[in-house]
C-alpha cells in the first residue's frame, strides 16, 4: 500500500469502482446504504482527497484553524503541528509525550495545549514556547479561552485549573475524579465542565461554584451551550443531557452510548452526537429525529456546516458526509481512525486525520455553520468560548 502515497504532500484516487447504477448495490454490501426515516440514501459519493501531508504517527487532537487558515494539531509522540493551507509543513514543536488535548489558539495567535507530560504549554505563531505550566498529572482536557486572556483546562490530577495570559495559577478548583472532559465558556463568563466524579460543574469567573449536577455515570464529553443558556452533554451512564442555565434538568434522552462523542448544535438548534455504532439527530425537546449507522464505534463529535451537513468520521476510518436528516450524502475512507474530530477552514475545506499517519484534506463546499456550537470546542480557533461563535 505504501507505494500509493508519493511525497508528503500529494493526490491520492480511491481504486476504480463499479458504474454509478452498481454502486447502489456496493453500498447495500458495505451497509452505507442506510435506511433514514424509510429513506434510502441514493446517488452517494465517493470523494477523493485535495492533499494528505505524512505526519508519521496517528493523532488523538482535533485540529484547530487560526485566522490565518494555518492548521493546528498534536500527535501521539507529543509533536504540535503547525500547518499551511495548501499542506505544506510550516513548523513542528517537539514535546516529550502524547498530546491528546485539542489546541486553542487565542487572538494574538498564542496556541495552548495540554500534554500527557502533564503540563499545559503556550507557544507563539512561530512554534516557540512562551511558557508552561505543571499541573499533577496527565493533561487531556482541551484548553477554553475567555475574553479576558484567562486559560481554563482540566487535568487527571482531578483539578479544574484558571491561569493568566502569563501562565500564572488565578484559582484551582478540585473536583471527585480526574477532568477530561473539555471546557465550555458561556456568555456571562461561566465555565462548564464534566468530571469522572460523575458531577457536571459550573463555575463563575472567579472559580467559586455556582451549581453541581449528578449524572449517573463519569463525564467524559464536553458540552455544548446554546444562546438561550442551554446546555448538553453526555455521560457513560447512557444518556444526553440538557440543562437550564442555572443547573435544573430540561430533559434527558437514553442513547445507551458510552462513546466520548461530544455534542454539536445544527440548524434550527437539532443536537447531533455519536451514540456507539450510530450519528443521533435530537431535536431541542429531547426527542430522537434521526439516526445513521456508522458501522463502527464513533468516538469523534459532529461537525455542522453552513448547508445543514453534518461531517463525521468512525473509528473504521469512515469520513462521512449527511444533510440535516442523516441522508448520506458523501463518504471518503482514512484508514482507521481514533478520537480526534474534524475542522473545516473558510473556505469549506475538511480536515482529519487517519491511522496510516497522514492529516488529509477533503474538499468541501461549505464553511462552519454559524449555529451556536457546530463543532467540538464550539469554533474553527477551539477556544470553547460561546462568545466567540457571535463573530
């Protein structure tokens, strides 16, 4: 197989399929020829990609875009990428360990990260380290941004932690478990996280509690927030949750997932999220709309673009392309996957990465939508502020 890939930077055509009326047939086999709502999903694509640069080693980091369209990502060897849009390499920081949390990138273009060397790092646009900060253990949670320059992240050692924009410690706040789960930032400055206390916690500005929530199980994900304070997230006991801004509970929908899958809101305010082997449309009232089979475990969260297509890849590798209704619309194959979700530039171009060690970039037609969190970390930059989707 090797010898398909030339260069690092290249085209690559899928080998030759059957004519458009036999690829009805193909998918039926394949089982992406999903029924949907007693829909079949008809004229599928297969898509090629527009470059796939070789990274070496597979990635767990859901890559970020700066506003300047260069990519962002880490991988399992703790390198974070920086990468052009045209998929040239532009520069590699070299860490110690795996770096599975997303990066951030502010608006000077400082990008944070967290890493299994259990430090949180801050480095320049130019890939040089500005500062570090040690937390007790491991850093999976991916870093949220407010307004103000603070940096809010999680860590294994089961602390919830706030810093300057200097790196400085402002506040910790210790929860029952360790904190993977990602936070979200909401308009008034309140901080949203899950721990594997099985808690979802809000916090204030200043780190002081405002409400707790007990789900039955560890939380894993991160939320999601909408304009009107809404909040959704998910735990390994089974369920999605939606919350009022001020902790009761809207309503909950058994999934039975326990997948990491993290929810994304679409248009007319539809939740998506990855529930084991099957993409899951909720309506705002909590109730399922649609569903799509994915045919392998889905690990990563949806991403939303402008058109109402919803993006996604399994673990298999599967990239798969659906309008609002879960009607597959196009699919391209990465070769295995793992836990990092897609980005999509201004321009409509999808990222990702897959497990032969390569981040690819499929084409696409439209940009993010502009809904109140269409992806994981809520925007292109990952700052997981909801602010930040109103610009």
């Amino acid at each position: 197989m090797s010898g398909l890939f030339c260069g690092l930077v290249g085209r690559w055509n899928p080998p030759r399929w059957p004519a458009a009326g036999q690829v009805g047939g193909l998918l039926a086999a394949l089982g992406l020829g999903t029924l949907v709502g007693g829909r079949a999903s008809a004229a599928v694509q297969i898509k090629t990609n527009e470059w796939m640069l070789k990274v070496g080693v597979f990635c767990d980091s859901t890559p970020a875009i700066g506003t300047d369209g260069t990519i962002y990502f880490g991988t399992f060897e703790g390198q974070l990428w920086a990468v052009n849009p045209n998929g040239t390499r532009q520069w590699v920081f070299r860490g110690e360990v795996e770096i599975k949390s997303s990066p951030a990138v502010g608006a000077d273009g400082t990008i944070f990260f967290g890493s299994r060397d259990r430090k949180l790092y801050a480095l320049q646009p130019d890939g040089k380290i500005k500062w570090e900060f040690k937390t007790g253990a491991w850093v999976d949670s991916s870093p949220a941004l407010a307004l103000d320059g603070t940096v809010c992240f999680g860590s294994w050692d089961g602390n919830f932690y706030a810093l300057d924009s200097a790196g400085s410690e402002q506040w910790r706040f210790k929860t029952g478990g360790p904190v993977e789960s990602s936070p979200a930032i909401g308009l008034d400055g309140a901080i949203y996280f899950g721990s594997h206390d099985a808690k979802f916690y809000a916090l204030g500005p200043d780190g002081k509690k405002r409400w707790e929530f007990a789900a039955g199980g560890p939380i894993l994900s991160s939320p999601a927030l909408d304009w009107n304070g809404g909040i959704y997230f998910t735990s390994v006991d089974g369920f999605l949750y939606a919350l009022a801004g001020d902790g009761r509970l809207r309503w909950k929908l058994q999934t039975g997932g326990v997948t990491e899958s993290s929810p994304a809101i679409g248009l007319d305010g539809v939740i998506y999220v990855g529930v084991n082997e099957n993409m899951w449309a909720v309506s705002p009232d909590g109730r399922r709309k649609a569903k799509l089979l994915a045919e392998d475990i889905i690990e990563t969260s949806p991403l939303v673009v402008a058109d109402g297509s919803v993006c996604y890849v399994n673990r298999y590798g599967m990239v798969r392309v659906a309008d609002s209704e879960l009607l597959l619309n196009w699919y391209y194959y990465v070769y295995e996957h793992r836990y990092a979700s897609m980005a999509v530039g201004a321009t409509g171009t999808l990222y990702t990465t897959g497990n032969w060690n390569y981040l690819f970039a499929l084409h696409g037609k439209a940009p993010l939508a502009a809904t109140p969190w269409p992806k994981f970390r809520g925007n292109s930059r990952n700052t997981g502020n909801l602010s930040d989707s109103r610009r």
